[in-house]
C-alpha cells in the first residue's frame, strides 16, 4: 500500500521527527543530532544578499525538472541577479495530507541533487501538514543568504544610454513546456524546462565590474516583464529586436498556436544582462563561453527618450511591448 501523508506528520511527535528523519535529512545530507531552531552561518565581510520566494507551480513534475529543483534554482539565481554568491538556502514545505512519500522523496531528491552539484548547502527549513483539500499536494518557501563583492552593483539605475541589453540563451522554453503539459500537447521535441542555476555564470562577469549595469533572471512575466521594469526604473527607453530574440523553432510554433508571445513566457534559467557598450561584446563572448550561455544573444540596446520598451519587428515596423496585463499563466513557478 503506498504510503501517504497524514496530519499526524505535521503535529511536531513522532511522525513528524520521522518524516524529516527519512525524508529532508536523507535528501540534504546532514546529522539530525545537530538540528537546531536556527542555522548559525559564517558570512563573509561585505554586503550580504537576502532573498526569499514561494513556489506553487502545476504540475508539480514536468520534463526538466520539479517543483523541487525549480525552488532551489529560482533562489539561487534571485541571489545571482544582484551579483552575490550563494552561501545557503532555507527551505520550508507545506505539505497536503495524502501526498505521497514517493512524490515527497523525489521532490527533496531533486534539491539534494542540484544543492550537492552546486555546493549551496540546505541548511534550516520547517514543514507544516494541513487537511486534504486546503492545498495542492506540496507548496516550497526558500530563502537564500548570500555574498556580494564590494565592486559590484547590479541594479537597473545603472543603466545609461547606449548600454546593450543580451539574454544569456533561448527565452520562452519554461512556460511552453508547462503550458504545453497543462495544454494535452505531446511534445515530440528536446524543448523542456530550462530550470538550472545561474550564479556560475554571473560569478564569470564579476571581472566586468561596473561595466555591468544590472542582471535579472526572467521569471513569470518573461523577458517582456523585466524590460518594462528596468525602463522604468532607469527612465530610459529600450529598444529591442525581434530578430534577434532566441527563440527556438518549436516555441515560437508552439506559442504562436497558443496564442501566447515567447516575450512574455515565464524562463527558469536565463538571464538578461545589462552591459556598457565598450564591452559587449567582451560580456557577450564570455557569456558564451560558459554552459548555461551558449545561445546567448544581445538584443537590443538602451536609449534617452521616455521609458517604454519597443520591439522593432523583422518587417521593419516598431511596436511597443506594454506590461502584461492580468495572469499570463497562473502557477507556473
């Protein structure tokens, strides 16, 4: 009989001991005699990173990933977008009565495996229990600490005119494929999840310092949402082109069926980079140099006139590409 979640794990005894026992501690390695009620953290001298998120994302496994490893990267690359090093994340589950351990341990595996392959160690966390139908099987709040060098200073106010705007890879992939999933679509290609963490490759434009402007990963709202936001908080228009847009061949299909535009998809492991004109196309190189960069692209470039985000499409014309408006897609991280 599969073994299932029950209330009696979320009321502090026996089973609850139990389940953190076989289940977190033997996903996120440590000793459960050493369990406290905080983590006590070495942190470097220096500015220091905070962040936190939750994640409530349907389905909860999806190819590429899992609610799970999508917890542990968005984290990881929230700390990266202000140029920190992840020193630890927390970890906190609330947890369906009738889920099952198997969903649970794979879940918890899914972050132990990306945490070992990182060396970001999961260090507290807490789990909460509630009745079958207040939730929907495993919800995850993390949270992150981490470092930031005393030279850098990633934040949209950098931005000047003239500065080049690159994606770090292929945009829309994340949302497709969830969409795709939620949609019945059998998808007979290599487009999956793009869920990966992301400091390594900021960590490689640290020599860059002050050249690099600002960096965000592009999460729900997609590239769209982070470029209005920078015009917004840089008062500087941005113009972007279309052709130059990453997008693969069976996202930009796929979406276009949907009626859902690949800008505004929800990416889990790409970048949009800020960067002074003199070394773009250094940053640019160096970007791709690096695993999670091979298919970067620059798309555009920042201007003087009012904050507002144009596309110039591959007929010549320009558009404007306004804020999204109501949910694009609910509960895609």
């Amino acid at each position: 009989m599969t073994e299932t979640i029950r209330l009696a794990h979320g009321s502090g005894g026996e089973m609850t001991s139990r389940l953190i026992k076989e289940i977190f501690y033997a996903a996120f390695g440590g000793d459960v005699r050493d369990a406290n009620d905080s983590a006590v953290l070495e942190l470097p001298r220096g500015r220091t990173a905070f962040t936190t998120d939750s994640y409530v994302i349907s389905p909860m496994f999806f190819p590429g990933g899992d609610i799970g490893k999508l917890a542990f990267c968005g984290t990881v690359n929230d700390l990266a977008s202000v140029g920190a090093r992840p020193i630890a994340l927390a970890a906190s589950f609330i947890i369906e009565e009738g889920t099952t351990f198997e969903d649970l341990r794979r879940i918890a595996g899914s972050i132990g495996e990306v945490s070992r392959a990182t060396g970001i160690p999961v260090v507290t966390g807490d789990t909460k229990v509630v009745d079958k139908g207040s939730g929907d099987k495993v919800f995850i709040t993390t949270s992150g600490v981490g470092s930031i060098p005393d030279d850098i200073d990633y934040h949209p106010r950098n931005i000047r005119p003239g500065d080049a705007i690159i994606v770090t890879g292929s945009i829309g992939d994340h949302g497709y494929c969830i969409t795709a999933l939620r949609e019945g679509i059998d998808i007979k290609s290599a487009v999956t999840s793009d869920c990966a963490p992301l400091h390594g490759l900021v960590e490689a434009l640290w020599p860059f310092g002050a050249h690099i402007r600002a960096a965000r990963d592009a999460t729900r709202g997609g590239v769209g949402m982070v470029l209005n936001e920078w015009a917004m908080q840089s008062s500087r228009g941005i113009l972007i082109h279309e052709e130059r847009l990453p997008v693969k061949d069976e996202v930009a299909g796929g979406t276009a069926l949907l009626g859902l535009e690949p800008i505004y998809l929800a990416n889990e492991g790409k970048m949009l980079i800020a960067v002074s004109p003199e070394k773009a196309a250094e940053v640019l190189d160096c970007i791709r140099a690096h695993p999670a960069g091979a298919d970067a692209a620059l798309i555009g470039n920042t201007g003087d006139d009012k904050p507002r985000v144009v596309l110039e499409t591959a007929w010549g014309t320009q558009r404007l590409v306004p804020v999204p408006r109501g949910e694009i897609l609910p509960r895609i991280c």
